[in-house]
C-alpha cells in the first residue's frame, strides 16, 4: 500500500513539475505596454504583475472592467476585454517569474 501511495504521489508531482506553461495572449500589447510583456514594470508607480496570484489578477481585472477599482487607464484597457481573454492575462503573468 504504502509503495502504491508512494508511486502515485510521483506521477502527480511529475505531472505538476511537467505541466505546460500557458500560452502569450494575443492581445499581450494591452498589458506588456506599462506591466511590460513578462510582468516586470519599469516606470515608477505601476505594479510588477509577474508572479502575482492568478485568481488576484482575473478579479482584479474584472473589477477594473465594472469600475469597482478607480484608475481611467485600467478601466479603459479592461472594458472590452471578455472574460477568457481576462483569464488568459491573469495565468499569463502568474506564470512569470516574480519579480525580487
């Protein structure tokens, strides 16, 4: 049993560990402008996307989208967005390497 419970942990691990990172969305230019294309801002003042949770980004978005979170630039950026296209961004930069 314990042989067992042993081998499936190592196909789950190795599964995680082989898992394909999500593809660049299309429209990345939106976001990689002030973010930049891997999450890393350069200008002062605009947050490092890289790394962050992926559920946090996909809300924060939306929220944008609906006005809950105030800053015209985001809200302008995230009106047409449609929600895959939000939940594409989100894992995009989740799956960058955080910025130190």
């Amino acid at each position: 049993m314990l042989r067992s419970l042993l081998f499936v942990s190592g196909l789950v691990v190795a599964s995680i560990a082989s898992a394909a990172p999500p593809p660049r969305p299309a429209q990345l230019g939106l976001c990689s402008a002030c973010h930049g294309e891997r999450g890393h801002a350069s200008v002062a003042g605009i947050p490092h996307l890289a790394g962050q949770d992926e559920t946090y980004l996909a809300l924060a978005l939306r929220q944008y989208r609906k006005g809950e979170r105030k800053a015209s630039a985001m809200r302008a950026v995230s009106g047409a967005l449609q929600d895959r296209e939000i939940d594409a961004f989100a894992a995009w930069y989740a799956a960058q390497e955080a910025t130190p």
